[in-house]
C-alpha cells in the first residue's frame, strides 16, 4: 500500500488522483472480507507511522518504544539532511505488513492512520500567509483494489468517523505542524543540528526514552516547571506527546511556551544571537562570492 498518510501534494505516477476536496466529498468504497483483493494492499507496504500510531501500537504490543522500533519500524529522511520519518518494516525478505494474516488485519484496532484511511489521502497544507494548516483529501485508486466497485456511498467526514480518525488526527496534528513548519521555512532557520535532529527523532518516536529525558535533573535544571504539571506529564503518554511537540517547537523554531531557568534562557539568548550573526555573515559571504563572479573576465580567468 502506498502511504495515504502524507503532508505533501500528489505528484505524477501516484495512484493519488490529483483532484482534491473537502469532507463533504461522497466516495464509493468498502473493503470486506471475502472481497478479491483481500490482503493485497497489505502485501506491498510503504506506510508512514505517526507518532500517535506508535504510542498506540507499543501499548498494544507491551513494549517499550525503544522495543518497538527496532523490531517493527525503519527510520528515512523526509528530505536530505533533515527531520526523519519512521515506516513499518515488512516481513523479512518481503514486501508484507507483519501484521498482516489470511484474516486481515492482526493488530485492527490499533492499525495506523495510514490504513485507517485508505482510500482517501490526507494532504496537510498551509500557505504562507497561515499559521494553521488545513486539511485536504484526494482518492488512492490503485489497480488492486476493488473496493471501489462495491456499491456503498459515503462521504468522508462520515469514513473518518467510522474508522476512528478524529482523535488520530487531532493527537497527530502538532507533528504535523512541526513538518509543515521546518519544509516551509526552508533556510531561513537554517540547517537543524545534529543533536536537534536527535531531539526530535527520540521526542516524536521513542516516547519511553523521552520520558526518562524529562524526568531527567538536566532538564530541570534547564527548565522551569511546576512540579504538578510535570508528575501530570509524565503519568500519561498523550500528554507527554502533547508535550514533546510543543518543547521541539521551542527548540527548533523559538517558539517559547515551557519557561526557561534565567541562566538557562540567559545562555539561550546569547546562543541564538551567536548563530543569528553567524548565518548573517555566511548569507554575506555568499552574496559577496555571487558578486565576485558577475565580474569575472571570462578570457583572463581573473
């Protein structure tokens, strides 16, 4: 199954048709048992998982998220040198879902938001302009699929409904957010670190070592939270999601809402003016180097 589950707009040779349309839109589809195609979908995977698909999945399994990943998962680049992404793994030597049995789904109630929408694609988008972004939907027909022969209408705000995808999305939005905000800003905040780029992997995906990180004294030491509103955090995983989008906004974009320690935010500032004049003078050189080439002689080879 190729991933409905995407922030990006349908390019060519997707199966995602290029149309596209609000909730309001009445589609002709249900998968069932007994149908032709049963399983084929799940016998080609390339399926994004959410962060909220994740918590869900490592609590069905009773294993940490650490755990999980390794066994279930494969991290990629969503673009060269930046964020990551993380995709089920299939089966060994194949292209199956793991989860996958000759009576469908094992892991149902708890399957990602990528299978849970199929056929309809969800594209996030945000213009410029937007501090929001907004959600969009286009249709996923690929060759295999039958489903979309059989004789029932609906329209999607009524399949997001019946497959449970209100609260998948809304426990997903702040990742979201987060990948439409670093693609959007593109070089304006520069080339994220390597330890931010670790920082967000481990807030977003491996939720137990997170964890450990927040309840950590070098967290306390940085930031300033009531000791209520930490026990509340790190008692329940949503929250601790919730949480983890929210610091890495923080972290990678200045968007401050967890308060700092003075010397701590005193040491932010400075670090952050540092690298602001840095990429000045990187952005300065560069036009100067733009400049130096205009005037080349071409025949002396100054």
């Amino acid at each position: 199954m190729d991933d409905p589950n995407t922030s990006g707009l349908p390019f060519s040779g997707s199966p995602v048709l290029p149309q596209t349309f609000d909730d309001s839109k009445l589609i002709q589809f249900q998968c069932r048992k007994g149908i032709a195609c049963w399983n084929a979908c799940c016998s080609n995977i390339d399926i994004s998982l959410t962060p909220y698909d994740i918590l869900r999945l490592k609590r069905r399994f009773e294993t940490s998220s650490g755990e999980f990943l390794q066994r279930y998962t494969v991290p990629y680049e969503m673009e060269q040198n930046s964020i990551a992404g993380v995709k089920l793994r299939p089966v060994e030597n194949g292209t199956a879902c793991q989860f996958m049995t000759p009576e469908g789904c094992s892991v149902y109630e708890d399957r990602p938001t990528a299978c849970r929408y199929y056929p309809v694609a969800l594209l996030s988008l945000r213009r410029q302009d937007e501090t929001t972004d907004r959600a969009s939907y286009a249709l996923v027909e690929e060759p295999h699929c039958l489903g979309h022969r059989e004789p029932r209408r609906i329209i999607v705000s009524d399949y997001r409904k019946e497959q449970v995808l209100e609260e998948y999305d809304e426990l997903a939005r702040g990742w979201r957010q987060l990948i439409l905000k670093k693609k959007s800003s593109g070089p304006s905040i520069g080339k994220p670190t390597k330890r931010s780029l670790e920082l967000f992997f481990m807030a977003c995906y491996d939720l137990d070592r997170f964890s450990q990180f927040v309840a950590s004294e070098g967290f306390s030491n940085i930031y300033d939270l009531p000791p209520e509103s930490l026990r509340n955090i790190l008692c329940d995983d949503v929250e601790l999601l919730q949480f983890a989008f929210r610091l890495l906004r923080q972290v990678l974009f200045g968007e401050e809402t967890i308060p700092l320690r003075r010397e701590a935010a005193d040491e932010r500032r400075l670090r952050l003016q540092d690298r602001k004049l840095r990429l000045e003078a990187e952005a300065a050189a560069r036009r100067a180097a733009e400049q130096d080439g205009m005037y080349e002689d071409p025949d002396s080879g100054v």
